[in-house]
C-alpha cells in the first residue's frame, strides 16, 4: 500500500498530438519554389541532420519526423501550409519556417492555437515579443541587432557619409531600415535615399542607377538573396564604388556572391554569428570537422557544403535537438516552448567563438552579438571582436 504513495511524476510521459513513444512530428514551410528557392538549401540540411539523428536513435528514444512543404515565398501559401500542417498532420509545433512576410501571415495562428512556432528563420525583431506572441520565437540575431551594429561601426569609421539605404518593401526591409537610422550618430553620417524594391520585381536596375545619382558614398544593401546579387552586380556595371554593406541573410556566397562575381563584391562589409565551411580558418576547428563529417556522410553532393546556408540548417537542427532532449518525457506544445525558452550558454558546432544562445521566458532573442566581416577574395574575413548593438 505504501507504494501507492510514491510520486510517479517523474516517471510520467506526457504529451500533445504530434508525439507519442516512438514518434515526434515536427512541421516545416520553406521557399522550394520561387524567387527564394536557393533559401531551401536551410531546410534540406535540417532534414538530412534529423535523418541523421533518427540513425542513431533519434532523442529519448523517439524518431523525427519532419514534414516540410513549399510556400513560394507567398504568405496566402504559408497559412495554407500552416494549417495543413497543424490541423490535417497534427505536427507537434513548427520549426524554421523563413521569412518575415511569410512568418507574420501565421503568427497569430500559431499563438491563438498555443502551437510553438520555434527558431523562426527570419530576423525580425517582433519574433521575440514574448509577452504578445508567447508562442513564436526567432533565432538568428534579429534585424534590429544587425541594422544597430553597421550604423555604429559607420558612425565610428565614416562620420561624413551619405548613406543610401536599399530595402525589401516589407517587414525584413523596413525593419532593418528604421533600426539602421535610429543607431545613426547624431550630426554624423546623413541618409541621401531610401529605395525600396518589391520581391515581385524581375530586377531592380533602375533602383542602383537612382542611388547612384544621389550622391551616396555609402550603400547599405538590406535585400533578400536574388535581389542583393543583382545590385552588388550592378553597382559594379555603374562603375559605383560606395562603401557597401550587406545584410547576413543575404551574405551566403554561393546564392549570392559566386552569381554577383567575386570580382563585384570585392570589400563588402556584412557580419556574422557563423562559422563559414568555405574559410580556410576553421579546418583545424573541431566543431568545423564535425559538422565536415556529417556532410560527407549524409548530404548529397547537390547541396554544397560550403554554402554557409548549410551551416545554418545545420545550426538550427542543432538547437531544436537541444530544446527536444530538454524536454525528457513531457512533449506537451507547453513544455516544448517553455525548453526554448530556457537555453543557458548553450553553443553548437558553427557558432563564432566568443557567441552563446542564450533564452528566458522574458527573452526570446536566443543570439545577440555578431561579428563584422569584410570579403577578400572568395571568403569572408572576419574583423573585430563579437559585438552587440
């Protein structure tokens, strides 16, 4: 009878639809298609890592399943996806979903049903409101962070300038663009233009030509994969040599840099929270060789390694793995959010030296300090130590 008595809490297992004993469902929306298509590379990464991990046992004793379905880009597709996933195959929560515009089409969906929507793959600041969306949080250092560091390193390093400030027509762009002119120094560098760009436009030419005219020394490029090649090429056309920075999301050198010409973006300034498989610095590196090994085992040669896409796929599968095995036997969708939101100097394979993902419940920014690299050659050059905004 005594027995009786014996909490038994521990050894309960708890769950929401989506997991069972031998199985956890996770969703997933990414770009196959469309102008984004090349961001896919993100998703197959994080596939072929949780494949990887079911191999070897899967977490707790529990096999991932990961269904993941194309949006296009197109926020009306992402919220058809969404409610497939949560309502037809009853995922568990979403993880990765990209974009800004994309994300924000399900964000109150998510919330209003208390599905976690974890790591959104996107910067934007409003993915760590964690009192009005307690269930959605970002992973990548937001927006915000990286629009604060350029303009302070510009204060710092060119007073005088005339900034043009080129920007997605969208919560990405105008994000990065209102962050950026708030850190500006006052009496310091001065915006000559803002142009925007619309993610349905078949090139923006004429964009980099207005720029140029204005006089601007400086050209901040806050843009998205296909839309950022096209002006680094351009500006180099224009024979337009401001000082040039890049937003991370857009700095991956096989998507953007090899199709702009290497020769084009000669000096770009962008930063960084990753280690990139393409720089010779990190072959010593044992997170590098690790994450080295992986690739050569269970990644197909179509998907190059050195794409530092890969590295974020790999990075976020990482931390959903960590968030997971937290979690023990209690795979409810609350206890999933309430993991995320309790990471404590947690590091991954291709995370910067001196960089912790770090969470609370009030703090949803799980990376906060970058570092700036300027490209020389075919590889990125880091400068300066990691920093905040």
């Amino acid at each position: 009878m005594i027995a009786l008595f014996v909490p038994s809490a521990h050894a309960q297992k708890l769950y929401d639809p989506g997991a069972n004993d031998a199985e956890i469902k996770i969703g997933n929306i990414m770009p196959y298609s469309g102008p984004l298509s090349a961001l896919s590379v993100i998703a197959k990464f994080e596939a072929a890592y949780l494949t990887a991990l079911n191999e070897r046992g899967g977490i707790n004793g529990r096999k991932i399943k990961f269904i993941s379905y194309d949006d296009a880009y197109s926020p009306p597709k992402t919220v058809e996806q969404a409610r497939k996933l949560v309502e037809s195959d009853e995922v568990l929560f979403l993880f990765s979903v990209l974009g800004t515009p994309t994300n924000s089409a399900i964000q109150k969906y998510t919330n209003a049903r208390k599905i976690p929507h974890l790591f959104v793959a996107s910067g934007a600041t409003k993915w760590g409101d964690h009192k009005g969306f307690p269930w959605t949080i970002g992973f990548q250092p937001s927006y915000q962070t990286e629009a604060r560091i350029f303009a302070k390193y510009v204060s710092e390093v060119k007073p005088g300038a005339k900034i043009a400030v080129f920007y997605q027509n969208d919560d990405f762009g105008k994000d990065m663009l209102n962050s950026f002119k708030e850190r500006l120094a006052a009496g310091g560098p001065t915006i000559a233009i803002e142009e925007s760009y619309d993610v349905s436009e078949p090139t923006i030419d004429t964009h980099v030509v207005k720029m140029k005219a204005s006089g601007a020394d400086t050209l901040m490029i806050f843009a998205s994969t296909k839309y950022a090649a096209q002006t680094i090429k351009k500006t180099a056309e224009l024979d337009w040599k401001p000082l040039r920075f890049l937003t991370y999301s857009s700095s991956f050198i096989e998507s953007v840099i090899r199709p702009a010409g290497f020769e084009a973006a000669q000096g770009i300034i962008s930063a960084s929270y990753l280690k990139d498989p393409s720089d010779p610095q990190w072959n010593e590196d044992e997170g590098m060789k690790t994450f080295k090994n992986f690739y050569a085992k269970h990644v197909s040669d179509s998907v190059r390694m050195d794409d530092q896409l890969a590295g974020v796929g790999y990075s976020l599968a990482q931390t959903l793995e960590q968030v997971v095995r937290q979690c023990g036997d209690d795979l409810t969708r609350a206890n999933i959010m309430k993991q995320a939101a309790n990471l404590k100097d947690f590091s991954f394979d291709l995370l910067l030296p001196g960089i912790k993902v770090n969470t609370s419940p009030v703090d949803f920014y799980p990376i906060k300090q970058m570092r700036l690299m300027r490209l020389e050659g075919e590889t990125w050059k880091l400068f300066g130590p990691a920093i905040s905004e």
